[in-house]
C-alpha cells in the first residue's frame, strides 16, 4: 500500500472512530427506570436481589426464561445489576448462561463492557461462554473488553478460551479494536500486550488491509509499535 493509498484509508478509519469511539457501551441497553418500576416476578426479584423471593418463585414453577420488552431474561437482567448471588441461584435452577437479549448481548458480554471482573468470573465459572458470537458487531466478550481496555477482562477471557482472532463485522479483531479504538495509555497497552502474549495473530488486517502495527504507527502509540515489533 503506497503513502497515499494509506493516508485515504486512514481518514476512512478515524471517521468510522468518531462514531463508535464508545460504540459497544452504547449499544448495550441496560433496564431503564420504566422497565425497573414495571418488573414482577422473578425479573424484579433478580434485579433486587431478593434471594429469598427468587428462591420461592423458582420452587412454585416461575418461568426461569421469562423475557422483558428488550428480550432480557430474570439472569440478563441481574447482570446488568451486578447481582451475583442472584446469578449464582438462577444459574443453580438451570438459567441458561449463554441466553442473548435482543441487541444479542450474553451476561459475559455485559460484565466485560462494564469492567465487572467478579461478575465475569463468576459467570465462567458457572459455564458461561467466553466464545459466543455477541451484539450487533458480531464481535465477542473479548473484543468489547479490548476495545475499553479492560485488561484484567481481557486476561481472564483468555484464560477461558475466548477466541482471539475471531472478525467482527467490521472486519476488527480484539488487536486491532486495542490499537484503533484505544488511547495507546497503559490499560490498551497492556490489553495488546496480553493478546500477543497469547498468540493473537499480529498479520491479521482490517477491511482496508491495514495492519495492528500500521495503525499504531499512524497515532504514535509507541509502545504498542514496540510489542509488535
């Protein structure tokens, strides 16, 4: 790619980053006010955290499943509310871990957008997948997590087999997403530091067949230059 082809294909990215410099956490739609004021059963026992009542309407035959107006299961919802321990008894009563709501959010999606590390691995170890295909990036767990530079997301994610060079549909992996969506500060960097540690294929380019390496040249992320390097 000559000089000039690159600096046309740099201002195409920069103008895509403007738009979805925070476009994951907005694409996530927690409970509104309304939706909480107008929540039963075990939707509003989730949120609260109401053990006992969670725990009474699952033994008189509750539909664990049941879904909000947004398509929000009672487990989706107490994610949202960082409600572990009504995550813990859900889970307990067969919820299913990997259900997605209508904007195709799974709860470890949601904790690693929030940067919630207990509620990520507490929902690993209940058997939620790092690996579902989530929002309408079709991206992952991981790649929200290395676009926010959650680092300690991000370890845990890898430690739990989370794909690490799966392409979201805007051709972005979690490298890339670190390089071009982050600040080049010390959480992207030691999100990068971590994928590449992993084995995350450094070659792999975006839709404009520029590189991980290529775009932090062009910000002047220098520690990142040298991790690829």
């Amino acid at each position: 790619m000559n000089n000039k082809m690159f600096r046309w294909v740099l201002c195409g990215v920069l103008a895509l980053l403007s738009v979805l410099a925070s476009g994951v956490a907005r694409s996530q739609t927690a409970p509104s006010a309304n939706d909480i004021a107008n929540y039963e059963n075990l939707h509003k026992a989730a949120h609260e955290g109401d053990i006992n009542a969670l725990e009474a309407l699952l033994k008189e035959g509750a539909d664990i499943e049941a879904r909000d107006s947004s398509g929000r299961t009672p487990l989706i919802v107490a994610a949202f509310a960082s409600q572990d321990e009504s995550i813990s008894v859900l889970a307990k009563a067969g919820a299913n871990l990997n259900a997605l709501e209508h904007r195709d959010y799974d709860i470890v999606t949601i904790a690693a957008v929030a940067g919630d590390i207990n509620l990520l691995n507490l929902a690993l170890e209940l058997g939620a997948s790092a690996g579902n295909i989530t929002s309408p990036y079709e991206g992952t767990a991981l790649i929200a997590a290395a676009h926010l530079g959650h680092s300690s997301v991000v370890e845990s994610l890898i430690k739990a087999k989370a794909p690490l060079d799966h392409i979201n549909n805007l051709g972005w992996t979690a490298l890339i997403e670190a390089v071009i969506l982050g600040d080049g500060g010390v959480d992207h960097t030691a999100t990068a530091k971590l994928l590449i540690d992993a084995g995350a294929d450094t070659s792999i380019a975006d839709s404009q067949g520029v590189t991980p390496l290529q775009h932090a040249k062009s910000r002047g992320f220098t520690e990142m230059i040298q991790l690829f390097e």
